[in-house]
C-alpha cells in the first residue's frame, strides 16, 4: 500500500503527472523498456521446474497489459491515413 500522508497522493497519481511530463516518444521507449524487462525475468523464470505459477501469470498479464499499452500510444502517434 502507498503511503499518501506526506504528499495526498498515490504512487499512480505521482505516476500519471510524471507521465504528463515525457513526450509521448519517452513515454513509449519506458513502456517497452518495462516490457522487455518483464520479457526477460518471465523467459529467466522458466529454466526453475518449480517456479512460482501464480507470479509467473501476474507477469504475463503485466506484459501483456504494457503491450497494450504501447500499442495504444503508437496508434496516438501515428495519424489515422483512413481519416
């Protein structure tokens, strides 16, 4: 839990108005920075036969999440030629 007596807001609150800062070309390099970091533990925790399956899933939801992500702030970036 985010502690939120110091400043009233939360880590996502904090998060957003430092995204309100990066271009959207910042902003998309960090979200595929994230997802090739979360690529590379998912891939480094299928070489332990016992890894842990619940984490293992709340990665790859994550990853997935951030993939969606990226692909809505390239679609933001890149002019609709059908318009």
């Amino acid at each position: 839990m985010t502690d939120t007596s110091h400043t009233g807001h939360t880590g996502d609150e904090a998060q957003e108005a430092a995204n309100d800062m990066m271009t959207p070309a910042m902003r998309l390099l960090e979200l595929q920075t994230q997802h090739r970091a979360l690529d590379t533990r998912i891939h480094e925790m299928y070489q332990y036969p016992y890894q842990n399956q619940i984490l293992l899933q709340r990665l790859k939801k994550e990853k997935l999440r951030l993939k969606d992500a990226i692909e809505r702030l390239k679609d933001e970036m890149i002019p609709d030629l059908n318009a």
